[in-house]
C-alpha cells in the first residue's frame, strides 16, 4: 500500500506541474478479466499548459482511480484518507500558487482556475477520496486570493527594483536635469561705494550676505528652497528633466573642459584663466564676487609707517544682470533612479487600477486591508531596497570616484524633488506617508554624501600635508623641495577633484564642493605655519612662496577672466590664508597698520600674538606691537 501511495501522490505533483496529455482506454474481452489502462503522455518542453488543463488532467486520474482501483482494494479507506493531504499540497504549491498572474489582466483567467480548484476539491475529497472531516485549505486560500496576488506582486515588484539597483553602471543612460535659480539666491558680494567703511567691511566686503546665504541652507543653493514642503510649489523654483547625450570617455575627456594638465607647471600667480572655458555650455555666467589683493586704501594724511606693498582695496563690480535675471544649472542623474522612479509610478498607478476594479472585491479577507494597499506600500519598499542596497553594491566605485559618490548624491536628491511630486489624493494614506518618510531620507542621504565626499577629498589633502611635517626647518633645501612637492600635490589634487565633479553638480553644489576641499587645505597651512614657534627672514620668505603655490587655486572660481574671483564666497578663508602669506614678509609696522585698519579681523589675537613672536626679536618696538594686540580688535564707528 505505502508504494501505491507513492506512485499515486508521485502523479499528483507531476500532472499538477507539468503539461501534458491524459487518456484511458478499456479492453474488455469476450471472455476473460477486463483491462482498464491510464495513459500519461508527456508534452513537448517548449508546450505550455493552463492550469485548467493541468486541473483536468487530476480530474481524469482521479476519475479512473475511483472507478478501477480503489474501490477494488480490500480495507481501501486509510488509503484514500492518506491521498488527500498531498493532493491539496499539489493543487496549492503546484498549481494555484505558482499560476498567480504578475498583472491585473491575468486576473479574471485566474479567478476562473481558482472556482474550479474550490469545484474540485469538493468533489474529489469528499466523494472520491471521502474526507469531509478535513478543511477545505483550497477553499479557504481561495477566499483570500487578493491579499495572496498583492504579495506575489510585492515580490515580483522588489525583485525587479533589485536588479536595477545591482546593475553595473552605465553612463550613457544619465541625463541632465536643469534647476532655474532666482538670481538672489546665489552667493555673490554686494557692490560697495568709496566711502569709509568699517574693519569688518574692509577685510570681507559680503560678510553680511554669507550670513544671509548660510541661514538659507543647502536647498537654496540648488534652488530648491521653496520645495521642502511639497504641498505649497513656489512658481520661481522649478526643476525639470531633460535628456542629453552624457559625456563619454570615448567622445571627450573631462580634462578638456578645463583645460587643465595634471603635469603642467603651477602657476603661482593664480593666472589660469583657460581653465575656465565655460564646462556647462551655458550662455550666462554666475554673478562675481571680488577676492580683493592684499591692500589698504592709501590715507589723505599719512599715518605712521604706511606699508609700501598697500594701496587701496579694490571694489567689487556692480552685477551685470538685471534685477529679474535667472540663472540656469544642471546637475547629472543616473539612468537607474529614473527607473526606480517609473516603477514606483507603476506601481501606483496598478494599485489604483486593482482598487477601482472591484475584481478582487469577493475575495477579500475581512480581516486584511484594502484592496490595493499591499501593493500601494510597495513603492516606498522599492526605494528604501534602493537606498539600503546601492551603497553596498557600489561601495568600492562610490569610495574610488568623486564623480560617483557626487552622482549618487544627485540621484538621492532628485528622488527627493520628484517624490514632492506625488499628490495626496492619488496615492492611499499609508502608502503616502511611508513615500513622505521617503522623501526626507533622501534629502538626507544626499547632503550626507555630498559631505562625506567633500570629507574624503579634505582628507586626502590632510594625508598629503602630513609629509610637509609642519613647514619646519624650509631653509634647508631638502626640507624645502618636500613641502613645495605636498603643496604642488595639494593643488593639483584639488584641480583633478574639480575636473572629476564639475560637469556632474550644478555650479552652486560644484563651488561649494571645491571650496570645502581648498578651505581645508588652507586650514591646516594657517594651522602648521601660525604654530610655528619661531621663523627667520630667510624661512618666511619661504613660507610665503609656498603659500603662493595654493593662490592658484583662484582659477578654479574665475569663470569670465575680465570678471573678478568669487572664490571669498566658498573659501571662507581665504582672505586670512592671502593675508598671511603677506604678513609673512611684512614688517611690524606693517602688521600694527593692517590691525589698526581692522584687515586682520580674522586673525584670533592669540593667532597674531605668536606670529608676532616667531617673527621679530624682542625688542620694545615687538612689546608694545604685542601690548597693543592684546588690548583686541580696534571698534570702528
């Protein structure tokens, strides 16, 4: 009996699966016993089956069964009982489950399947088989069939959104999408006029307007910031995609749109106006602010030793555009987050259509959610998968390539800008405020990796500067030709960052990522050089031409060369790195005068103190210099 068994639930799971043909034949002589013969044959591999041929196919073996077989064998009622187990194990995991349609218009087939499983069972395993005391399992997983097809949809619905995400990269499917940015939103100096102005005015010229610009936040650099909140879209602020051709190793190099050669030379004077052949094919350039030289105004009467390197700070030019002038950025997006995108739009749209139909209505549990909602709740699934996923599988690209780790910084805040998009009335509660959790992760992931780059190229830097060992001992010529090799690397380690994310981030995210890198190497000059205890003529000298090295690194924020620099806007030191490298060579009379004038305002008193120390012999001229910075920066009126 156990091999009958066998064999017969062996046939279950096999014509449940597989296609194929079914027949029986009967001989039945004119004399002797009668031949009843079932016969099984296989399709072509290629040939696929309905379910409601498969679900026949049980029918016919369970009909001749029935009818030659078990009602001759002797005490046959265990042996039928036992047959209903696995016979309801092949209709689910064999047939129902795995026919479950991956669209809404396999439904309707579907559903007819289903009624004929439930048909099916009740005839077979209470008449056939003769077990009405068993649950009817197919009966009661049909009764449930839309909460079933909803997640078989989830898991078709994440698969897909892995493979995307594990994709290898690929270039050519990127776009450019461009931002329109109100004028006003973009850091720049405000003209001054010639009259007297206060220290602070004098040594920075924009200090208000940074101040302005920082309270704005990130968002407004992008020109994003009226879209934080969704539901209100301010007119002036839009963003809008567009697809280009993206560049290519093959058509042109990320060099050439700067002009720029890693071996060249540096240019110590900063003069690297080539390198800023305009890279965004833009017609309009940003509004300039000036990096003013390293002078003072020249007084009607002369003041006490008036330094001969100092004449008159130079005035910032007027903006050259309009009051209603808009600036237009773009920024680079991976062809991979568009697809998320379209899917998570899919998948909202089937969740309506499945809702709005009423096709599952009947076979709903009344226990579950609405019809729609597994499905609907996907979508945020699809990106948390996304964003959990991709920095792993990307891991050794994104940690290699700025240019990735910033697209990837793009592409998290372009999901950001187009999940504002999605509207409260189209979408069910829940899956709306799961994608609104979305939407602030994104934000989120993407200022974090655009700082997390910034940090690692700092960090480069710092690494390179280590070997300079603190600028100590630059009037031996070995320790000399070190230090100007890390500044050299330095440099040219921020023009190579500054080749890999130009043509990915718009210009303001662009400037502020190269302004970062720059200010941290100027950050941990001041800090080396202002420490030194003690520096001979000879040594600042030197000193000041290594500082002269990284002025030319105000190239990098020249886009018109009849313009003036920005680069006061996104180095926030740099007028205290210029001043220093001045101070270096100036004479004491010279630095009392640029205190007094308050130009050295972002000098810590202590910080002027010991340079004041390292530079001069102690005399009483040095004492009362240094009396005289103690008492702290002079107040103008």
């Amino acid at each position: 009996m156990s091999t009958l068994r066998r064999d017969i639930t062996t046939l279950f799971d096999y014509l449940s699966r597989q296609p194929a043909t079914v027949q029986t034949e009967s001989h039945v002589p004119l004399a002797g016993d009668s031949e009843y013969k079932l016969l099984i044959f296989p399709a072509p591999p290629n040939e696929s089956s309905s379910p409601s041929s498969r679900l026949n196919n049980l029918s016919t073996l369970l009909s001749f069964l029935n009818g030659h077989l078990l009602a001759s064998l002797p005490s046959n009622a265990g042996l039928q009982r036992s047959l209903c187990k696995p016979l309801t194990a092949a209709l689910l995991d064999k047939l129902l489950i795995p026919s479950l349609p991956s669209s809404i218009e396999g439904l309707p087939a579907f559903l007819e399947v289903t009624r004929q499983a439930v048909q099916f069972e009740g005839e077979y395993m209470g008449h056939v088989l003769g077990d009405s005391s068993r649950d009817k399992e197919v009966e009661v997983w049909a009764k449930a069939v839309a909460g079933h097809y909803e997640r078989k949809r989830r898991v078709d619905l994440l698969e897909r959104a892995r493979k995307i995400t594990v994709r290898e990269e690929d270039d050519s499917s990127a776009f450019r999408v461009e931002v329109v940015t109100p004028q006003d939103l973009i850091k720049k100096q405000e003209p001054t006029d010639e009259r007297a102005v206060s220290p602070e005015e004098a040594a920075w010229g924009f200090e208000d307007e940074i101040n302005e610009d920082a309270g704005a936040g990130e968002a407004d650099e992008w020109g994003f910031g009226d879209e934080v909140e969704p539901e209100i879209v301010d007119d002036n602020v839009a963003s809008e995609s567009i697809q280009v051709d993206p560049p290519t190793e093959d058509t042109e190099d990320p060099e050439d749109a700067w002009d720029l050669d890693d071996d060249e030379p540096v240019d110590v004077n900063g003069d690297n106006s080539s390198a800023w052949d305009d890279s965004w094919g833009e017609t309009e350039t940003l509004v300039t602010s000036t990096s003013p030289q390293i002078q003072s105004p020249i007084p009607v009467a002369p003041p006490p030793p008036t330094p001969a390197m100092i004449s008159s700070i130079q005035d910032k030019p007027s903006p050259s555009h309009p009051q209603g002038y808009v600036e237009k950025e773009t920024y680079l997006v991976s062809g991979r987050v568009q697809e998320l995108m379209w899917l998570v739009q899919d998948t909202l749209r089937e969740s309506n259509e499945l809702s709005s139909s009423g096709i599952l209505s009947p076979y709903a549990s009344t226990s579950s959610s609405p019809i729609g909602t597994w499905i609907s709740q996907t979508t945020a699934s699809v990106l948390d998968l996304y964003r959990a996923l991709y920095p792993v599988a990307a891991f050794a690209l994104l940690e290699s390539s700025p240019k990735y780790s910033m697209r990837f910084s793009n592409d998290c805040w372009w999901l950001y800008q187009e999940l504002a998009h999605i509207k409260a009335q189209d979408t069910p509660s829940g899956a709306y405020d799961k994608l609104k959790d979305c939407q602030e992760r994104f934000k989120v992931l993407a200022d974090s990796w655009f700082e997390e780059t910034v940090d690692s190229q700092s960090q480069k830097v710092n690494d390179i500067l280590d070997s300079a060992e603190g600028f100590v001992g630059t009037t031996d010529q070995e320790r000399f030709d070190v230090c100007e090799a890390a500044v050299n690397q330095v440099l040219q380690n921020v023009r190579r960052f500054a080749q890999q994310v130009k043509l990915v981030l718009a210009k303001g995210k662009y400037y502020q990522a190269v302004g970062g890198v720059v200010n941290s190497a100027l950050s941990r000059i001041l800090d080396d050089v202002l420490a030194l205890p003690d520096v001979t003529a000879e040594e600042s000298h030197k000193l000041s031409e290594l500082c002269h090295i990284l002025a030319a690194s105000e190239g990098l924020f020249v886009e018109d060369p009849a313009q003036p620099s920005f680069v006061v806007a996104y180095v926030p030191l740099w007028l205290k790195f210029s001043y220093l490298s001045e101070l270096l060579e100036a004479s004491i009379a010279d630095i009392s005068y640029l205190f007094e004038e308050g130009a050295l305002v972002d000098f810590e008193i202590s910080e002027l103190v010991n340079l004041v120390r390292a530079l001069f012999a102690d005399t009483q001229l040095r004492t009362n210099t240094i009396n005289k910075l103690m008492q702290g920066h002079p107040v103008h009126s």
